[in-house]
C-alpha cells in the first residue's frame, strides 16, 4: 500500500505538467514557396493533432497525429506533414514539398 501512495505521489508534478501543457504554434516557410503557421495541440487539449493555416489561400487544415518511428507525423489519408526538428515535410494535392521553421 506504501509503494502505491509513494508512486502516486512522485508521479503527480508530471501528470499536473501534461495536463497543463500549452500548444506550440511555429511558422513553416517550403521549398516551393508554401507558406503556413502550424499550431500543435498536445494530447492534454486534443488528441494529438496539428492545424495547420496556409497564408496563401487562408485555407485550414486540421490533422490528427498518426504513429510514426522518427519526429511527429499528422496525417488524414489524403494530406501528410511530417516534422522532426525544425525541418517538415508536406504532401498534399499530389505534391510534396519540404519546408523549414526558424523557432
């Protein structure tokens, strides 16, 4: 019952953390001169997804994330963006690109 309470204990600030952690947003700037503010919601606000805003058209994307080995993946079948770092890239309308944010 000791080694209950005490996990629970040391578990609590990381649950508290998570469950308090903000969106991230970051502006992408692409190879064939996409523009777009991606706004990252962590599993605490959304499951896991990124909406991204493309500055061109003002078109709104929403992605759930999906599983992937390396960096963060959102994807809905038909519209990929894939980060890791501060390089992504974005598959969409049968074109890809690749794109680079400076925060």
């Amino acid at each position: 019952m000791l080694t209950r309470i005490l996990l629970s204990a040391t578990m609590l600030p990381a649950l508290v953390s998570m469950a308090c952690a903000a969106d991230v947003t970051a502006d992408y700037t692409c190879a064939d001169g996409t523009r777009m503010t991606a706004i990252f919601h962590t599993p605490a606000t959304k499951p896991g997804s990124v909406e991204l805003s493309l500055a061109a058209s003002g078109k709104r994307i929403d992605l759930p994330q999906v599983l992937s080995a390396d960096g963060g993946r959102y994807a809905d079948g038909k519209i990929e963006f894939w980060i890791k770092g501060r390089q992504a890239s974005f598959r969409h309308d049968g074109k890809a690109t690749t794109c680079e944010t400076k925060q």
